[in-house]
C-alpha cells in the first residue's frame, strides 16, 4: 500500500496512509513527469518528505529489580526496588521524569 497518492491534474501530493516517525522519520518520492509529444519527454525530481515527532506514545516502565520484602524498622536509604523507563518518542516528547504520588 502506497502512504503517498500524486493526482497527475492538480500535482498535489496527499498522505494515503498513517505516517509513525518511529518507523521512518522520512521518505524520498520520486516523481516523473511525461509529455505526450512525439517523442515522449519526461522529467525527473525527488521529493523529501520529513516526518515531525508528536507525542503518540506512553512511557513504558519496567521493575529490573526489587527485594521482596522489607523489615518494618528498614533505615531511611534502604534499597526497594529499580526502574527503567523507556518513552519511544524523540526529542522532548521522548524525555521522561518519574515522581512518586505524595499522597503515599
């Protein structure tokens, strides 16, 4: 399936399909135009198209590692468990910064 459709009479270009800058932040049209004298002469360019990030997906967050249980007199510092956190956008749609609820 095409993600581009070319009308031959206006010359606009129009998105057919969704675009993910995740998948491709680009895409290189090439595009020829033909007379219909004889002989038939063409024409040749190449035509960018860059694809801008938006904010489409969720951070994801994974426990690596946690202790099981932990001694009600544990001091303040002790270890409970590690994060990471992963968000596929780019740029600052892609930045995370994780907080606890303070109503914990």
């Amino acid at each position: 399936r095409n993600l581009f459709r070319l009308d031959p009479d206006t010359g606009e270009i129009r998105i057919e399909g969704p675009l993910d800058f995740e998948q491709a932040n680009g895409y290189a049209l090439d595009v020829k135009a033909m007379d219909h004298g004889s002989p038939a002469m063409t024409g040749h360019s190449k035509v960018l198209i860059k694809v801008i990030d938006v904010n489409d997906n969720a951070p994801e967050i994974k426990v690596t590692s946690a202790s099981n249980k932990i001694p009600e007199n544990a001091p303040p510092g002790t270890f409970v468990t590690l994060i990471s956190v992963m968000d596929r956008d780019s740029g600052e749609n892609g930045q995370v910064r994780c907080q606890i609820r303070n109503n914990i």
